[in-house]
C-alpha cells in the first residue's frame, strides 16, 4: 500500500525472505518437502552455507 499522495512505484520493490525448515514430528524429509513446495509455486530458492569462514 501507497502512502496518501505518494506517487506509483514504477520499478517492483525487490524483497527476501528466509525460511528455516524445522520437523516437528521427526519428519527427515521435511526439507524436501519444502524445496519442493517452492519449487512448484515458482519461488526462487537458494540454499545458504552453513559454515562461513571468519578472518580476524
């Protein structure tokens, strides 16, 4: 939503969202399953390492 009087955006707001995928109930596929729910709704996924080297 626009705020009163503020003129159309002409370029898309580019937006990210993070999802951690957790079982509740033990479900090792659960993953998977997530990826694939994605993957059939047409939303770009990338996975994130886990283990990001620090220098100091």
């Amino acid at each position: 939503m626009l705020r009163a009087y503020e003129p159309a955006m002409t370029q898309p707001l580019p937006v990210s969202i993070i999802v951690t995928l957790r079982p509740l109930d033990g479900n090792p596929n659960v993953r998977a399953d997530g990826i694939r729910a994605l993957t059939q709704t047409n939303w770009v996924h990338t996975s994130l390492t886990v283990r990001a080297p620090v220098r100091v």
